[in-house]
C-alpha cells in the first residue's frame, strides 16, 4: 500500500506586531562603566496557522520602531514554517542601516518569534524542534551591582547559593581601589566550595586589569568577565596569556554577528564565548555562534534573558551554563506564565508546553506599556 505523504500545517504569517515594556529596578542598578533604573523589553508577536507565537529582546523602545517600520512588513505573508529564510529577508532589509546594535536586536526578537511560532505550529517544544542533546542546562546567579552596598551584595549572592546555585556573578569596576574588599565580602558569604564570577564591564585598562586578576586570586575566582572592553581583543588575549591559570578570561555579549565572534576566536580572545540571542539575531544568530564554539572546541556561556536561552541551551553541546541575570528572571517571571525557575543550579524546559513555553501575562505588562 503506498503511503500518503504527510502534510505540513498551514503557516502562512497573518499578523505581526511589537510592543514595548519599561519596568523600573527593584534597587538602583550599575556596573564598572554604566548606570540604570529600568530595563525595557520589546516584544514581537506573530500568529500563523492558528498558532501564536512570541520573542523579546532587552533593547530601547527605538528597536521597536525599527520593527515597526521595517521588520515586521519583510514576514508579513511568508511562510512561517521558513524561518530561516525569514531571517535572511531581515538580514537584507537592514543592509543600510548597519548589523550591529538595535538592527540586530530587533532581528532578534522576531526571530525568536518566528522560531516559537514554528514550534507551535507543530505542537512540539522548541528543544525538540533544534533537536536536543541534554534534558537540563546550569545555571549561574548573576547581579551583584556596584551600587550595592556589601549587605546587599551578600544577602543576593548568599541567596543564590541557599536556593542551590553553587555558582554566582558580581560587578566590579566602578571604584577599583574598592573592588578586592568587595570581592572578599562575596566570598566570605557564599562560603569555600561555591565558584565566584567576576564582570567589569570593560572598566579597566589593560595593567590594571591584570593586577586585579592577580589579587582576585587570592579569593578563588575562576572567571573574570570583560576585564578590558570587548573591543580590545589584543588586550583580553594579553589578560588571557597572563592571568592565573584558574581564572578564565570571558567575553561576547556585545557580538552582533558571526563575523564578530569568529574574530574573538580567531585572535584567542576568550577562554569562553558569551553570545546572547537577544542581541546577535535571535535563536538562528546564536545557534551559528553555537557551531563557531562546536566547531573550534570553545566553551559557550549564554548571556542573561534565561528565558529565551533554555531551549537552544539545551540543544547544543557546547553549552557550559545560563546566566540568571536578576533584571531579567525577574521580568520574565513577571512576564510569563511558563518561566522556569532553577531548581539545584540546572533549569529543565517543560516539555508539556510548545514552543518556548511561555504565555504573555498581558494584564501583568500593560501598566509598564510605553
């Protein structure tokens, strides 16, 4: 008996729209070289095939208005099953305004869309759709601003571990000849045996950076993120080469595209690659970077949005952990109805729920709307 070929589900995109969210900090918020008292997510959502689906970047209002403008008019009656070729319509569309920056943030947030909107379609979870390699992913606490005081700075840090994290990120670079007793009051509260990160956000220059590396020593830390800026790739290889062997050098939330990343490794920049899809053209951008670290034997670290990162986490190998930034797990969970939560370090997709598995709380968002 001959077999009747399947058919796929009708996946013409219908609708697209995006809208745009100010939530203020729960306490004043800054890093080595930036100060904040909000975040703004701007979220895209399409529908197709009587399937709903939904992506966000953190970003100003204005990659919503490019969205608006541009983005969404290049899927609007595609087909929704084709995503990939949806993302080159975009890359297209924005050849004379530039990759980086909001161009790629906002290519971003409708390529997540369109990848949970594919998932939906076929009623299965994104994870299974990029095929995956692992049932959970860890995590690692990331905030410890430099507007903290030391008890605030403790009582987040020692919570995560209390919640079983075993490994926690703080910010450093504001005021260096503060940044060691710093350093030692987040040790001191997170105990012996947990890992402790360290981010300047670029603060430093590339002497100082490497006598911080050295006294930051003494306190057991094992990762030292951005410690010149990401630019400076020379000089984060010089911070490579010289640094304590146990602390490793980390950089990559600043790529927009493959060809920044693939410069980061060629030059030796980073003991691990930092690629956040919210920023380097969603779940397509950071599964390229994925294949760059697959590819070259590099460690992968996927920066904040712990939300949009767990399914592609769970599909690539290459994948050592996700970052759960406070700003954004505490958004999303704000946001969300889905949001997983770790539970001892690791967090595991809810395969009962398609796609990303999240649902917009629209009542929730609607008073932080710009």
């Amino acid at each position: 008996m001959k077999r009747r070929p399947r058919t796929r589900p009708a996946a013409v995109i219908e609708h697209a729209q995006v809208s745009a969210y100010r939530v203020p900090t729960d306490l004043p918020e800054s890093d080595g070289t930036l100060e904040w008292n909000a975040t703004t997510l701007v979220l895209v959502e399409v529908t197709a095939g009587g399937a709903h689906g939904l992506g966000y970047t953190y970003a100003s209002n204005s990659t919503a208005e490019l969205n608006r403008e541009i983005l969404l008019e290049k899927i609007s009656g595609t087909d929704a099953m084709g995503v990939q070729a949806n993302w080159q319509q975009m890359v297209n569309g924005i050849r004379n305004l530039g990759r980086p920056g909001i161009s790629s943030m906002a290519i971003a947030a409708v390529d997540i869309a369109l990848w949970d909107l594919k998932a939906r379609l076929l009623e299965i979870p994104l994870v299974t759709l990029l095929g995956g390699v692992r049932e959970r992913v860890p995590v690692y606490g990331s905030g410890g601003f430099t507007s903290y005081t030391i008890k605030q700075l403790q009582k987040q840090l020692a919570g995560w571990i209390h919640q079983g994290i075993p490994r926690v990120k703080m910010k450093i670079g504001r005021r260096p000849e503060h940044d060691l007793d710093r350093v030692r009051a987040a040790r001191e509260a997170i105990g012996s045996t947990s890992e402790l990160f360290v981010d300047a956000n670029g603060a430093y220059t590339r002497k100082q950076a490497l006598a911080q590396a050295e006294a930051f020593a003494e306190c057991r830390v094992s990762w030292f993120e951005e410690p010149v800026t990401s630019d400076d790739l020379a000089g984060l290889r010089l911070l490579r080469d010289e640094a304590p062997a146990s602390m490793e050098i980390t950089a990559g939330e600043y790529g927009y595209d493959q060809q920044y990343f693939r410069r980061m490794v060629e030059q030796g920049a980073v003991d691990v690659l930092q690629p956040d899809a919210t920023r380097c053209g969603g779940v397509t951008g950071f599964i390229q970077a994925g294949a760059l670290c697959q590819e070259t034997g590099l460690p992968l670290s996927a920066h904040t949005a712990p939300s949009i990162h767990l399914h592609p986490g769970c599909a690539l190998g290459c994948v050592r952990h996700l970052e759960y930034f406070h700003d954004h797990a505490r958004i999303e969970h704000l946001f969300f109805e889905g949001a997983v939560k770790p539970i001892q370090g690791e967090m595991k997709p809810d395969l009962s729920r398609p796609g990303l598995g999240l649902e917009f709380k629209r009542a929730n968002a609607k008073r932080y709307a710009i």
